[in-house]
C-alpha cells in the first residue's frame, strides 16, 4: 500500500537505515538525570486488539494522582491514534530502589468489579510512559517468562475467577554518560498479582501511614513471582492494595539505540523474513518484465516494421486490409464515452496518492517520522497529502482539457473534495460511534475542526492553484487524428473479457506485496511497530512497476483485438489490487477475535477505505504506464 519510483541508486542506503535502526529524530532531546532526580511515570490510553476501542486510563478505579488528574499537551496525530496522555501517582527518583511501596488502596463497589471484569475478559493493556519510552512487560507463569514490547496487561482470568495485576515491578535500564549523569535507555513492568494483607489483619483507611504488609517478606528484596503466585487478588467488592518495587539497571545500550529493541520486537521477525519478501516480489517483476520484453522486442517489433514498410506492387494489387492494433489508430485516443469528468478526478487524487505515500515512506525511511515520536507519522500523512493538492488539480484538469471538457469547475471541486470529503464524513460518523462507546478513540471535536481547517485551508486552495496552471497549458496533442466517428468493435474473444482482465490484472501486484502488507496489518490492528521503511519504499517501488507491467501487457492483447476502450480497463485493471487487499483483509480479520459489532464496523469501513486508497493508487499508475505505452507505438508509425 505504499509509495513509488526506481531510485535504484540509494536503495542500499535506505536498506541500510531500515536495519540501522540507532538513527532516529524522534523530536526529543536526550535528558541526563541526576542521581535522585524525579523521573515521571505517565499513564495513556487503555487499549485492547479484540476491541480497537481505547478507553481512558482513570476510567476505571486504579490510583488517582494526589495532586489530580492532569493531561499532558499532545499533537494532531496523538489525538488521531486515540493516545490521552496523563499524570500518575507512581514516585520514581533516579538509581533509588524501591521495594513493594504502597501506592494506594481503593474499594471496589460492585460497578468497579463488573468494569474490571470486561477489560480483563477483552484482554485491555495498560500502556505507560517513562522519558518517552512505553513499557514492555514481562508475563510470567509456572512454565516460562515471556517478554511483550506492548504494554502489559490490565489482570488475567481462569475457568472460575478474575484477577487483576495490582503490583507492578518496574525495571529502569539506565546507560551513564561521564560528566553528564545517567541516561534511561529501557523500561519494563513486570506485573504480579498479589492479595495484600496487613500485619495483624490491620485496616487501613488510606490517609495516615500504612500498616505493615505480611506478604511483602523483605524490605531489600523486590517481589518476585514465586513468592505470590499461589495468593493471587481476585476481582471482587472490596478494598484492593496497589503496590509497586523500582529497580534499576546499568546498561551499555546507547541513547540513540534504546527504541531498537522496541521496533524489532527483540528480533521475533528476523530479516530474513523481509528480503523474502523482496526476492518474491522481484521474481513477479522479472517475470512481467519478460513478457513486456517479449512483447515490445517480437511482436510490437514485427508490428512497427510491417506496418511502416512500403507495401509492394502485389500487396497493393491485393489490396490487403490491415489487421491489429493499427487498424484502431483513429480511435485509440477518443476519449472514454462513460464517465469522463470522473476519470479525470479519479486520476488527479490517484496522483495526489501516489506522490504523498512515497514523500511520506521516503522520510519514514531516512527517520524523520520515528515510532519515538508518537504521532508523527499521522501528522505526516496528513500534511503531505494537503501539500500535495496541487498534483492532484494540475492532472485533472490537464486531462479534462485534453478531453475537450468545458465543465472545469465542475471538475476542479469534485478533485478537492470527492476522495477526501467520503474519507472525512465516513471518519466523522465513526467518531460518532466510538464516542458513543466512550472511548478515547473518538477525535475531539477541535481536532476535527483542525483536520477541516488543513483540507478547506491548504489543499483546497493547492488543488485550484494546480488547476488553473494545468488550464493555462495546452492539451496533451496526441499522434494521430482522432475520426469522428467511432469504429465499430468486433466480438471480443472470452480471455479478453473485462471482468477476467481484471481480476487477473490484480493477482500480481497483490501478490508482489502481501508479505509485508501483512507487517503494516499488525502494525495498524495488532499494536505493533512498523519500522521498516527502507524495505517497504522497495516493495512500494515493486508495485508501481508490477501495475505498470501487467497493465501494459493486458492493454496490448486488447489493442490487438481491436478494443480501442482502454481508458477505464487501464485503470480498472491493476486497480483490482484493491478488492485482494480487501479479500485478505477479511481472511486476517480472524486474528482479531473479536464478538463486539462495532470492531467489525470499525475495522471493515477502514480497511474499505484503505482499500479505495490503494484503488486509486494502482489504478493511476496503470493509466499512465498504458498511456504513454500507446502514445510511443502510435507515434512510431505511418498513418496514411
């Protein structure tokens, strides 16, 4: 799903900066603390893959700050990504330990257990935040421990019972810097569940100093799983004790370094899998190149010569009439009878894609838009695709005009407003409906009037701008006259059938990228980074050559047949990329598990939306490959 053109000359440098990955601008400058000095703990957004509907960290009981609830200042793409980042009460001081403190204790009324209970059964995470760093979590069980780079989980449940995690060992790596002090490099909660019990059976009432807690057995050991695991806290009304151990850690990780274990998930997917990926997607290529090859250096070769030569006196006396492509030459440049004001707006916005996702993996590539930055990327894409406007105005129009259109106007609104206005009213009802859930996911209305003002403020504007210069220019002149009147069109033999073009026409391109359309799924519904960049600007680069290759292939066996309507086929054939996206995105649908109906609006109407995108993508780069695929071999022979 992603972005364009062979820069075969940096592939290696861009390849280089997906596995060097210590290089980032995450928008943040490294802070030195001293020994002592408080280190922040923020708390952000409850979030579950079963449900794709974050919730607020505070709306369920756990330990208020004493001081209140307080958000931190975060940017557009936070407020997109659903993030709501705030204060906590954990008190962490630089190299100072801490064992099983006492947090706070809340009493659970029967609302509290019902909520709690959901959220374990939905499988929600918490998602912390120490120096920018999320929290990984290590889980463990009577087997083995298992290490998780998202979050941690809210508690767990068996056949009978729910329990929740209400002591958290919180593992601080720190690299020290001479003269400088001491840097955090890594961040991880180890979450235990343990029923707290005060010395004598005390009660406390959670205001003066608490009482000694028995299953707390050392006041210079951190609390390890085998001590609690057999006293796990169940979810019932009650008073529950949270509690917390700081322990830290030297480490020779860098600053710079630090996301890497993060955005490889400690290596679980290996490089390997990747450059299989690339060496699948260049043997389609390679072998869509052949036929291209076999095409233009036989037949289309053959082609040129037979019709450019001087017929001999017997060929004349014969009067042979001409047969193939040639024969068509008066019409293969009418322009498309159905629709042509919405060929044209379709190919602008496909341009206006197709430039915005390559800027946009380009800078993603060389770390400009860091997952260490939350939230960049959705900036990114935003402005990029407002920027790039005025691609999508000076392509329509230029081509309406070609068309000898005279509603421009017309034609320049639809640009500006057809693809992004369904975009902004299908994520507006969207928001309608997750915040009707209560979710955090829903885009405040301010952000909204934010993302209205950058379409209605910059890309509106750009997409006229782009217009007016495409009008002022003249129309594309084509190599041969168009009659006119049309030429009729023999029966077409079945294989050439447009369905089947189609449908054939979108198998390739699919399959030169569903390997890493996979990573950027789990990426977007499971919780995971992507940050391969380097790797999907290749892939990306792949599918723009696939589009163009079997587009042209396709398009040739139909000037052949005597089928001058290429218009639409050309962009409906790699287009049907698109409808094998959105077929895989129902066969990893699956993976979700989820049984609530708004994930599956929710999920669907995105990857619908997506899938669209991705339409107009392929869609446009096949129209221009079949375009000055027929211009050259028109413009290569003599027409009487």
């Amino acid at each position: 799903m992603r972005s364009l053109l062979n820069l075969s000359a940096i592939f290696a440098a861009i390849c280089s900066l997906s596995v060097v990955s210590g290089f980032y601008l995450p928008g943040v400058a490294p802070h030195s603390y001293v020994d002592g000095e408080d280190v922040d703990l923020k708390v952000n957004k409850l979030s579950s893959i079963h449900t794709q509907l974050p919730f607020d960290y505070y709306s369920l009981k756990f330990c208020r700050p004493i001081e209140g609830v307080k958000s931190y200042s975060e940017n557009l793409g936070e407020f997109l990504r659903g993030d709501r980042i705030e204060n906590s009460r954990y008190e962490i001081s630089m190299l100072n330990e801490e064992y099983c403190r006492i947090l706070c204790q809340v009493n659970l009324k029967a609302k509290d257990v019902n909520d709690f209970k959901r959220v374990i059964k939905e499988q929600y995470h918490h998602n912390w935040i120490i120096d920018n760093l999320p929290a990984a979590s290590i889980l463990d069980n009577d087997q083995y421990s298992t290490t998780q780079y998202v979050g941690f989980p809210i508690g767990y449940m068996d056949t009978k019972n729910y329990y929740i995690y209400n002591h958290a060992n919180i593992i601080l790596e720190y690299h020290a810097v001479e003269g400088e002090g001491s840097r955090i490099v890594g961040f991880y909660v180890e979450p235990l569940s343990v029923n707290h019990k005060f010395a004598g059976d005390a009660k406390w009432d959670g205001k003066e100093n608490a009482p000694a807690l028995t299953t707390c057995k050392s006041s210079t050991k951190h609390l390890t799983y085998d001590e609690v695991k057999a006293i796990p806290q169940k979810v019932a009304v009650g008073d529950i004790v949270f509690t917390y151990d700081v322990q830290w850690r030297e480490s020779e990780v860098k600053w710079a370094s630090r996301w890497d274990v993060y955005l490889s998930m400690d290596h679980a997917v290996p490089d390997k899998v990747h450059w299989l990926s690339i060496v699948n997607s260049i043997v389609i290529v390679l072998f869509l190149a052949f036929m291209v090859a076999m095409i233009l250096m036989r037949s289309l070769n053959r082609d040129i010569s037979k019709y450019n030569r001087v017929p001999t006196d017997e060929e004349k006396a014969e009067e042979r009439e001409e047969t193939g492509w040639k024969l068509i030459h008066a019409d293969v440049f009418r322009p498309p009878t159905e629709f042509p004001m919405l060929f044209c707006v379709i190919i602008g916005t496909g341009m206006q894609l197709i430039s915005c996702a390559f800027f946009l993996i380009l800078f993603a590539a060389a770390g400009f838009l860091s997952p260490a930055n939350r939230g960049s990327l959705m900036i990114g894409m935003l402005l990029l695709f407002v920027l790039m406007g005025s691609f999508a105005g000076f392509t329509a129009a230029r081509l309406y005009k070609t068309f000898k259109g005279k509603q421009w106007h017309r034609c320049t609104v639809l640009t500006a407003t057809l693809f992004p206005g369904s975009a902004f009213v299908t994520f507006f009802l969207l928001d309608i409906l997750v915040w009707s859930y209560g979710s955090t996911g829903a885009v405040p209305f301010l952000t909204m009037l934010a993302v209205l003002t950058l379409w209605f403020g910059i890309s509106v504007p750009l997409v006229f701008l782009g217009a007016y210069f495409a009008y002022r220019r003249d129309p594309i002149e084509f190599p041969v006259v168009t009659s006119n009147i049309p030429r009729q069109i023999p029966e077409q033999p079945w294989y050439l059938h447009p369905a089947l073009t189609t449908l054939v026409g979108g198998i390739l391109p699919f399959g030169a990228c569903f390997v890493e359309l996979f990573f950027i799924m789990s990426s977007i519904w499971m919780d995971q980074y992507y940050y391969v960049f380097g790797f999907l600007l290749l892939v990306y680069v792949i599918l723009i050559i696939t589009c163009a290759e079997i587009s042209i292939v396709l398009n040739y066996f139909q000037l052949c047949s005597e089928d001058y309507r290429w218009w639409w086929r050309s962009l409906l054939t790699p287009g049907a990329t698109a409808l094998y996206v959105f077929l895989y995105s129902m066969f990893y649908f699956s993976r979700l598990q989820s049984t609530m109906m708004v994930t599956y609006v929710l999920y669907f109407t995105y990857m619908a939306m997506i899938s669209v995108g991705v339409f107009l993508i392929t869609g446009t780069v096949g129209f221009f490959s079949c375009f000055y695929f027929n211009y050259q071999i028109y413009a290569s022979i003599k027409v009487d």
